[in-house]
C-alpha cells in the first residue's frame, strides 16, 4: 500500500506542476476516481514481484524516510509553538484565573511525562550504548532549556521545551527499542512493544501531516482580503472600518454586498472562487511531503 500511495502522490505532484486551472480541479477534487485508482492500484501491486520490495523499494525508502523524519521534527517544534502561543494568549485576554491554571496544569503534566518517561528509559535500557544514547539526549534537552533562559526566541517557554522534550524521548524510545541487539534490547521480541511502536508512530505522523496541511494555501491572497475589507467598509455606517463594528454589522454589511455583487459573476465563476484553490508551491511542496510520509509509513510497520 506504501508503494501505492507514493505512486499516487508522485501523479498529482505531476499534474499540480502545470499550475493550471486542470490541475487544481484534479487536485482539490475528482475524489471518486482517486479512491478507486488507488484501490485498483493495491489489488494490482499483488502481482509485483515481492523480490522488487525486498531488495530495492524498501532499502530506498529507508533512506527516503529519514528526510520525511526530520521535517517530521520541524512540524511538531512548530505545533509546541502553536500551542503555547494559543494557551498564553488566553490568559492574556482571560480576566479570571482559569486560563492560568488550565497552562500550569498542562505544563506540569508535560513535565512529569518528561520525568517518568526519562526514568523509565533508564531504567529498562541498562547497556552501555544505550546509556551513551540517553545521556545525548538528557544534555540535548538541558541546552533547550539553556537556550530558552537566555531568550534565542521570544515566544518559547518552558512549555515548548516541555513538549520538545517530550517528543525527543518519544524517539530515543523507538531507536532504543528497535535495537536488534536482544542483549541491549529487551523488548526485541516482545508483541505488545512492536504494537505500541507502529501505533504511536502513526498517531505522531498523522498528527504531522495535520499540521503540515495547515500550511497548505487557503486561497485568502492578501491583495484580494484587502479589497473585501474595503467594500465592506463601504456598506457599514460612516467612519467605521472592519473590525470596529460589531461582528453582526460586519456580517451584515458583507451579506448586503454578496447580492450587490452577486450578478457580477457567473454561476461557475463563483463556484471556481470558493470551491477552487489555486496550484501554489506550497500545494506542489505538500504532495512531495505526502510522497516521502508514504514511504515513511512502510518503515513504521517494518520496524525499519
């Protein structure tokens, strides 16, 4: 399925590269005939010889997949900062305690995940190697914190160092634990482990791909944003710009333009306004990301 997954995303990413209106309706659509190429595509991959995955798909996607890993690692820095961002702002706007306390909360959970699974870790992988290992990543997370105090960004906290830290030890747990060596590894041959590996590794990249989507194009040029506000202003009362009117004025002063306009454009041009994106690099960019995730997945449930 891997395999077929990359196929598929390597033909949109060659049909986006037109960057035509053909391309972004194949894109953003036509999901009836994408499920059933893929499905086609499956039940057609059992006839491919299993020689082809064993000595050259997999041994390409292994290397492949360590790109997809290390933007991996960008997408969930950048959603530690969404999500301080998020909960530092509420207690900014918030005149009670409870957004305060919500972010202590949080972040002392963060922290006591940090600390049991750092025990943990310890005390289940005692060899030498390992050791070595965990002592890189134990200094690797003080230095975030180090970095953090001397404010090389404004917006981190030591809840962004939390959830980084929590996400470095997520992955020396899946490098320790799928150390071949029985010796230094005892979970090697353990199902409950194998089971727990590909299933937080799932839930971790499905989690990445979400957030990489959001920064997929939306369609909001900032030229044409600001040309609505302007004909907006233009219904509400004298002297008052967007977002100084009540919300309902705002909506009301844009429904009141909406029917102005509305015999402007074409039933199809309004639809190809709202329902189609245009191909941008960030939509070339996502399907090469989708690309190297699918070859990722096969290492997930291959253990590498």
């Amino acid at each position: 399925m891997s395999f077929i997954l990359l196929l598929f995303h390597a033909l949109i990413f060659l049909i986006t590269l037109a960057r035509n209106e053909m391309a972004a309706q194949v894109h953003d659509g036509c999901w009836g005939a994408k499920a059933l190429l893929v499905a086609g595509g499956y039940i057609g991959s059992w006839w491919i010889p299993t020689s082809f995955f064993d000595s050259f798909y997999l041994p390409a996607a292994k290397y492949l997949s360590a790109v997809f890993l290390l933007y991996q690692v960008l997408l969930m820095l950048a959603a530690a900062y969404k999500v301080n961002e998020r909960l530092v702002t509420n207690v900014e706007n918030d005149r009670t305690k409870c957004s305060a306390a919500i972010l202590i909360v949080i972040t002392a959970c963060v922290f006591a995940g940090d600390a049991a699974w750092l025990i943990t870790s310890f005390s289940n992988f005692t060899c030498a190697k390992a050791i070595v290992w965990q002592c890189i990543t134990l200094v690797t997370i003080l230095a975030m914190f180090v970095i953090q105090f001397v404010r090389a960004r404004e917006d981190a906290s030591i809840l962004t160092n939390g959830l980084a830290a929590l996400y470095c030890l997520y992955l020396q747990w899946s490098a320790l634990s799928a150390d071949p060596d029985a010796s230094c590894n005892h979970n090697l041959h353990r199902r409950s482990n194998a089971t727990l590996q590909i299933c937080l590794g799932m839930l971790v990249t499905m989690f990445a791909l979400f957030m990489m989507s959001g920064t997929a194009p939306t369609g909001d040029d900032p030229a044409e944003v600001a040309k609505e506000e302007v004909v907006v202003e233009e219904a509400l009362p004298p002297g008052t710009k967007v977002g100084d009117a009540p919300e309902g004025a705002e909506k009301r002063a844009a429904l009141i333009q909406t029917h102005e306009h509305a015999d402007e454009d074409s039933g199809d041009e309004m639809e190809k306004k709202h329902f189609v994106f245009a191909v941008s690099n960030q939509t070339i960019f996502f399907q090469l990301s989708m690309m190297l995730s699918a070859m990722y997945y096969a290492m997930l449930c291959t253990n590498w």
